[in-house]
C-alpha cells in the first residue's frame, strides 16, 4: 500500500498533489491554447441541441454538485445560456419539467450515484439529451449518456473528491468556451486569454503545492481545535466556499458551513465570536472590493479570518489573521485553483486530529444505494 501511495502518507494527499498532471491529463489533445481553439468531440455530437437549447439542467450529488454550480456561473456568463443547478436526489422526485429541448449535464466521479443514475433515467425518458461528465470509463452514467466528456484524473481513491473535482472543473471550463465560440458569445480575444489561462492552471497549482504547504499546515495546525468553520466567498469563489466547508467536514469532523459572502448577514453573522474562524476565499475578482468591506464586518466582531488572497494583494492580508496565497488568475478560471489551499487544509486539519482521512466514518466513495 505504501508503494500505491507514492511515498505520501496518504491517498488524499497524493490524489493532491497530482493535481498538476491531472489537470493537464483533461486538458491534453482538447485545449489548444497557442492555436485558440477547443477540440470536445461529444460536444460535437449534440452541437445542433446545444445552440437551440433553452436551457442546461445540471444534475449531479456531492462535490461534483459544487463543480455544477462553478459550471452555472461559467455557462451563464460566457454563452447566454440558462443554467440549473440539481441535487439528483431531489430533481429525480419532484416531477421535474423536463422536455426534449432541454440538455441535462451529469457530472459524476464513479458514474455509479444511484440517485444522479435514477434522475438521468428518467429525463432520458421524458426526451432530454444526456451529456456525461465522468471519470470512470465505461460506468453505468457513462453508459446512458447519450454523449459526454471524460475527465481523465485517474483513478481516485481518497473518499473525499478532490483531483476528480478540478478535472470537471477543466472540463466544464472548455465546454464553456468551446460553446461560447460556436455561439458567438464571446470575443476572439476573450476566448484567447480565457484559454491561455486555463492552459496555465497547472503550473500555477504546482506554485501553491511548492510555495504554500509549509504556511498551510501552520495554519491547519492552529486552528485544528476549532468546534465550527464558516466559508465565506462571492461570485465565483462562492462554490468554493461550499466546497471547502464539505471538505473539511468530511475530513476533520468540524462542522463547517459554505455561504455566500454577503448573504451571511442575513444568519451566519450571529455565530461569530472570537472563537469561530471563517475562511474567505478572497482571490482578486471584479468585486473584491465587496469581500473585503465582509472581512471587515467579520473582524469587527472579533472573528478569526483566515484568508485565500491573490499574491500581490496587499490589502486582505492585513485585515486577515491568516493568509493562503494563490497566483494570479482571471476570476472565471480561479475556482480551479483557490479550492487547492482549502484541499490541503481540510487534509492537515484531519491529520492533526488523527483522522483516517482517506476513509472518514460513515462516508462511502461511491453512494450507489439510496
Ligand atoms: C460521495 C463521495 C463524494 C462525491 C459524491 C458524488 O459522497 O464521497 O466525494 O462527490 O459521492 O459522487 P460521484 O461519483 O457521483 O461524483
């Protein structure tokens, strides 16, 4: 086992740190950054249902739920289209609308969620097109999807998602701009930036993988007897948020609650004391400044803040008590770095607690019975 594992303590930690060669794994033989252009051969094959749709439904459990409500922003912004995000356990009961204009995105790791499979099922029925965002070839989504992309992280054994995460995160991304450029809905120059960038996603989490792991693990070590966590982002940071508030429940068993940075006020705020830290994923975006004027109402009541900030950034550091630094990267892309500082906190906070963090109590990798 040691050998699977690399030389790191664990499959989490591995899965981790495999993150740049991964990310490259989904982005290889489709993003052509120095050409501009984005080769997705299932997107190809339900083209003519894309352009005409009136809107995508994404339906998916888990982490890879959080990866659908990064894909909502994306779509929305870059190709006009109307996006909705679901919990496959809900949509599959609640006698959805759904009809043959619709295209319905799975996202799914395994491929095996009964509840994503049973909704998928009956969309299928009722003539949605199915589109597959699926690690495992050959799966039972994969299957009955009737097109799709494979993420290609490799197999991932940790039970709590994280190379599989950004792998969809890629995906998702190239489908954005790849359908905005059919579309039209995007500039020629836009598209080439917005590929250049996510071309250099890789090398830019290596960066925190070899500048930040020391700082994190100081940080996961101090607050690792914290009894609750808030995270706290906007915009696109906020499935970031919700995504490091899962992984750290799962991995250290301290209650942790994802929201939207402003919506806070309206609950959240009343928790804080100067025992609770709150993470806020801070990264440079075009409404930083908003982030901001919330650490500030969080230190006003004596709140521990932990921050995710872009380097350069000299103001959120000194109204923060603790920073995570990541490189600069355009606010459409940046979910698919500022989630690795909070992978690796969420990992150190369960090491520090003693925590069998690649199986955590109660948890399954695949959840294919109701
Ligand atoms: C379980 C796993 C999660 C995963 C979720 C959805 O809860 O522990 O890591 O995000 O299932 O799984 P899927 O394979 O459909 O992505």
């Amino acid at each position: 086992a040691a050998i699977e594992k690399g030389g790191y303590d664990h499959f989490m930690l591995k899965e981790i740190f495999e993150q740049p060669i991964t990310i490259a794994d989904s982005l290889r033989g489709r993003l052509m950054a120095n050409e501009a252009q984005i080769i997705l051969s299932g997107i190809d094959d339900i083209k003519d249902k894309l352009m005409a749709a009136r809107r995508v439904i994404i339906v998916a459990c888990g982490t890879s739920w959080h990866a659908g409500l990064v894909a909502e922003y994306v779509i929305e912004e870059l190709c006009r289209i109307n996006v909705e995000v679901e919990y496959a356990s809900e949509f599959r009961y609640r006698n959805p609308i759904i009809d043959s204009d619709d295209v319905i995105f799975a996202i799914s790791q395994s491929g095996e969620t009964a509840d994503t499979l049973v909704a998928l099922e009956r969309a299928k029925e009722q003539g949605a097109t199915i589109f597959g965002i699926v690690n495992v070839v050959g799966s039972s989504i994969a299957r009955i999807s009737h097109a799709g992309c494979y993420t290609h992280a490799g197999p991932e054994i940790g039970v709590a998602s994280t190379k599989a995460y950004t792998a969809q995160l890629a995906v998702l991304m190239m489908i954005a701009l790849k359908v905005a450029k059919d579309k039209g809905t995007i500039s020629e120059e836009r598209f080439g930036n917005l590929c250049h960038e996510l071309n250099q996603i890789p090398e830019k989490v290596q960066w925190v993988l070899d500048n930040e792991v020391d700082n994190i693990k100081a940080i996961a070590y101090k607050y690792k007897d914290a009894h609750d966590m808030l995270f706290l982002g906007r915009g696109y940071n906020f499935p970031t948020a919700l995504e490091g508030a899962l992984k750290l429940k799962e991995i250290s068993y301290i209650h942790a609650e994802g929201y939207p940075a402003a919506e806070m006020k309206h609950g959240p705020i009343a928790l804080v004391d100067d025992q609770l830290p709150v993470v806020f994923i801070a990264s440079k975006d075009a409404y930083h400044e908003k982030i901001v004027s919330n650490i500030q109402e969080i230190k006003a009541r004596k709140g521990m803040v932990i921050s995710v900030v872009s380097e350069g950034d000299e103001i959120t550091p000194n109204i923060s008590n603790d920073v995570m630094r990541v490189p600069n990267v355009d606010e459409v892309i940046a979910p698919l770095l500022t989630v690795v500082p909070l992978q690796l906190l969420s990992y150190y906070i369960g090491v520090y607690r003693g925590l069998d963090v690649d199986k955590p109590r109660n948890l399954a990798k695949s959840v294919t019975v109701e």
